[in-house]
C-alpha cells in the first residue's frame, strides 16, 4: 500500500492544496509514498505556528527540553532497524549505512540533550565594583532547516537537535528524493511529545519552499546543506535579511597515501571512503594521491580490490555498495565518466552503468577509478558518486599542493608511518577536517563539522558544542549592584587613583 502523506504543522498532519509526487526505490523503482508540494499560503501558515510556539518553547528551561531529547533518542533506538531499512530502501545506501544514518540521530540527540544542562556562558570581571558582566545564549527564533537526500535522517537529526535544545521552533524542508525518511524522522519527534508548532515538517520544491523559508521575515535562521550552487544562493538571500546561515556544501576529499603508509590499512580506507554510500557524501574520498615511488603498486591493489566489490540491492547485507540516489545522479555521474575519457584520463576500472536483469530496474554505475592529470575536470570537481580519481606525487610537499588546489575545503587525510608527515598534514591540509590512517569520512557527533573555502563559511559549524551556534546569538549581561550610577572608562580613574 503506497501512503499519500500530509505537511505536519503544528503538531498535525494537513491535507495540502498542492500537487503531489513520488518517492520511488532507486534500487526497483518501486514507488514508497506521496507527497505535497506544499504551496506559499502552506509555508505561510507552518512559519505562523512556529512563531507563536517559539513564545513557549523558549522560556521552557533547556534541561527540560534536552529531556524530550532523550525520549526521541530512546524511540529512535526502539526503532532503528525499522528506519534504517527506509533509509536504504528510500535511499539506496548499504543496509550497514542506513541504520548508521539512525544511529548519528541517536548519538546527536543525547549529545544535544546534555548539552540543555551545559550552554555554557562567561562571566567576566568587570572593571568597576559591585559589578557583575556575564554572556548566555539566547535563541534567534524559528528556523528553516533545507536537507539533502545522502543522510536524510542524520542531516536532519544534526540540524534539529541543535535548534530543539537552543531553543528554537524549526520547519524541516527535506529533499524532494526522500521525503519518505524526513516524515518518518517527524513521527518519531511526535511521538516523543514535543509541543504543537515546535516541529513541522513542509515537502515541496526547492524553489517555492526552500526559497520560501529564506526569505520569509520570521524565519531568523537557516541551517542548509546540499550543492555549492544552492548554498550559494541561499547564502545571498539569508543576506539581506541578516539572519544565521549555516551551510555544509561539497567536497572534492584527498587521501594523501605516503610512501611509508601501511597499503593494507589504507586499501580498507580507500575502499570504504571512495565507495561507501556510492561515493555520495560531501566528505567522500573523491580523490587519492599517492606517492610516486609506491604509485605502481597502489594502482594495482586498487583495481583488484574495487573489481571485489559486490554491487546489488541495498537490503541484502552481503552487498558492499548500492545504486546511486536517482536518474539525475546517475546521469550526472556517467556525464563526468565520459569527461575523464575526453580529457584522456586513464580508466584504471569500472566506468560503466551496470544492466540486464534486476540492476535494469535502478541506477547502478561500476566502481570506476581513474588515473587523473592534476590539472584536469575530474582532479578538480566534485562528482559526488562512485568515481574516484588517483593522482601521483613526487614527495609529501608535492601532494599538499595537489591536495589544496581545488576550491573546497571539506575533509582530508593522509597514510602514513611517519610522525612528521602526520603533523605537517595537520597543519598545511587545507580543510575542516584531517584524518590521520583513517578515510576522509568518520565524523563523530560531539565535534564540530564543517569546512573552509567554497565548502562553507567557517563561522558557522554543525555537530559538538559549536552547534548551538547555528541558532543561538550571545547576549551579554550587566548587573550593578552598587546602588549609585558607575561609569565605565570614566569612574575606573578614581579607583586606580589615576
Ligand atoms: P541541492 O543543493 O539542489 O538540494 C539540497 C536541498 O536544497 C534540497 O532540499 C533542495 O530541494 C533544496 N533546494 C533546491 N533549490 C533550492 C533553493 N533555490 N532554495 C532553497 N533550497 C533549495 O542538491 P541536490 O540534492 O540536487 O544535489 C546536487 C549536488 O549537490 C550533488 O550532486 C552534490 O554535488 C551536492 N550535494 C552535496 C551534499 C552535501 O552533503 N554537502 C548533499 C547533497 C548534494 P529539492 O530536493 O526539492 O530540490
């Protein structure tokens, strides 16, 4: 039975005036639900509930609100397995992933949770007496969260855990590819009792509701994540109204590999980090750069290794990778497979849709590697699929520079053996992120996420303590408890005598 769902507004699922669409099985085809296209009069009313819930919901004490927190977390573990096979079936990621996409909820929501009974502030000596100056967090209002399809319960788990446990009301505008996990990630929510207005839940496209949140005068924050394009776009709307905007765009991740690195342990990471969700993950190795002098046997363990990997159905635990998200992915990505053969890289393996019986029915695309001339289209932009591009260096200085001439700034990493080329990979690795004899992908929730150049602005960054910034602004706090009128810079004379 295919379900037709509603907008969840103010603690209700609303039938929509708007159009529908299909979530569909990018592994079958099969179609999973329906969907609004949630009209302007709809956001309207969602942004109008927030509002009015955001009067409550601010002024209920953050331990309180960390506890309903904890009760989604405690209803996101009962149900895992059950939300995890969405996330496959919806998605199309490995069964493994899918439930890792639940469990990255579970962890943020009791990280956030804990967080109501920290929020630390400053207090700060004042320099006149029986004085007292102090900061807190106040929250900024009704948020908009936009969220891609590649973790379509994780994103949206970061991003509301953040706002819930600030303080702030949010409306979750999911992708248009799996709206299916972002209503069944908004029931758990229910469930766990949040009050009416605090979540909401809008489907519909980019353009009317996406652009809608943005420029909407009572949304005070947006937290995107998706294409440079876009994010670029929403960065200039947020502009102009001078609200919070925080964004995660893409990644073009190198994995250093240095002539001292373990090959095994960095075949295992290659392989997860190139390959793992079909190489559709912003922090995705998309390209490897490897040491001249262990160059020839890298490629060959390489290719050996990802001609192993077993292609098919998502659900079916023995299968290592699953098909790409949907029709435009696939095209996009077989696009970039055709660049790298007109611009005269060599493909080392894959490069093919994969056909005939059941992978006729979804969007399947070989594991591909290419070796790639740095100053080619497939060295320097994002694929966002399972194409990863190997480059040769000639010594660790060499790589750095590989590794830091494209515009993004995501993650990083780099095998090695030798404590030097570690440090100094921390250091000069343009990059939110560094990995030492791990993949580019591996984030843990209680540190903070996010990146530098055409990745993001770094004033802004999901995940550990620093999430809260996305939708707190600090107040600071004067108390004078003096009795008589003290003026700073002009009384302080009188009591250093000066
Ligand atoms: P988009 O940036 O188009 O979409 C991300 C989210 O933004 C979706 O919810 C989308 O809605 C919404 N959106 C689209 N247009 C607007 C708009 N004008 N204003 C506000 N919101 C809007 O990414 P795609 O999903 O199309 O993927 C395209 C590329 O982006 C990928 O190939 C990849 O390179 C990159 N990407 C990066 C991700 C990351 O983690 N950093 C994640 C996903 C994609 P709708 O779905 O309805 O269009």
């Amino acid at each position: 039975m295919v379900q037709d769902y509603g907008l969840f507004i103010g603690g209700k699922w609303k039938k929509s005036e708007g159009k529908r669409f299909e979530t569909r099985n990018p592994a079958t085809g099969e179609v999973l639900a329906t969907f609004p296209l949630a009209t302007k009069e709809e956001l309207g009313d969602a942004v109008h509930v927030a509002k009015g819930a955001f009067e409550k919901w601010r002024k209920t004490p953050a331990p309180r609100r960390g506890e309903l927190l904890l009760e989604a977390a405690r209803i996101f573990r009962r149900k895992k397995e059950e939300l995890g096979r969405i996330v496959t079936t919806e998605m199309g990621k490995v069964i493994a992933e899918g439930r890792g996409d639940v469990q990255e909820v579970i962890d943020f929501y009791e990280y956030a949770a804990g967080e109501g009974r920290r929020m630390f502030g400053d207090t700060v000596p004042s320099e006149l007496p029986d004085k007292m100056c102090l900061t807190v967090r106040m929250p900024v209002g009704p948020a908009g969260l936009i969220t891609p399809w590649n973790f379509p319960m994780a994103i949206p788990g970061w991003k509301s855990g953040a706002a819930l446990i600030a303080g702030c009301p949010f409306i979750l505008k999911p992708s248009s590819l799996t709206p299916l996990c972002a209503a069944k990630f908004v029931e758990v929510l229910d469930e766990a009792g949040f009050p009416p207005g605090v979540v909401n839940m809008l489907t519909g496209s980019g353009s009317v509701v996406g652009d809608g949140l943005v420029a909407h005068p009572d949304i005070r924050a947006i937290s995107f994540t998706g294409g440079v394009d876009t994010g670029k776009h929403v960065y200039e709307s947020a502009a102009k109204k001078m609200i919070k905007v925080g964004l995660e765009l893409g990644g073009k991740n190198p994995i250093l590999a240095m002539d001292d690195a373990d090959l095994e342990l960095l075949m295992d990471g290659v392989m997860f980090g190139a390959f793992g969700t079909a190489g559709q993950r912003c922090t995705a190795a998309s390209r490897l750069i490897v040491h001249q002098k262990i160059y020839d046997q890298v490629l060959e363990d390489l290719a050996a290794r990802a001609e192993k990997l077993r292609i098919g159905n998502p659900i079916d635990e023995k299968t290592d990778m699953g098909p790409v998200a949907s029709a435009e992915q696939e095209k996009k990505v077989l696009e970039y497979i055709e660049i790298g053969r007109k611009e005269g890289d060599g493909l080392v393996t894959g490069g093919k849709k994969l056909t005939g019986g059941a992978f006729d029915k979804g969007f399947f695309i070989e594991p591909t590697i290419f070796e790639v001339d740095r100053r080619k289209r497939l060295a320097l932009e994002e694929i966002f699929g399972p194409v990863l591009s190997v480059l040769k260096a000639k010594d660790f200085d060499d790589a750095v520079s590989i590794a830091n001439s494209v515009k993004y700034g995501l993650s990083s990493s780099i095998y090695t053996t030798d404590l030097r080329w570690a440090f100094r990979a921390m250091q000069e690795l343009e990059a939110g992120i560094t990995y030492v004899n791990a993949p580019t992908i591996g984030a843990e929730v209680q540190l903070p996420f996010g990146g530098i150049k055409e990745t993001g602005p770094t004033d802004t960054r999901e995940a550990g303590p620093t999430a809260l910034d996305e939708f707190t602004y600090w107040k600071t706090i004067y108390v004078d408890y003096s009795g008589r009128l003290q003026r700073a810079q002009i009384d302080t004379e009188k009591l250093t005598g000066g």
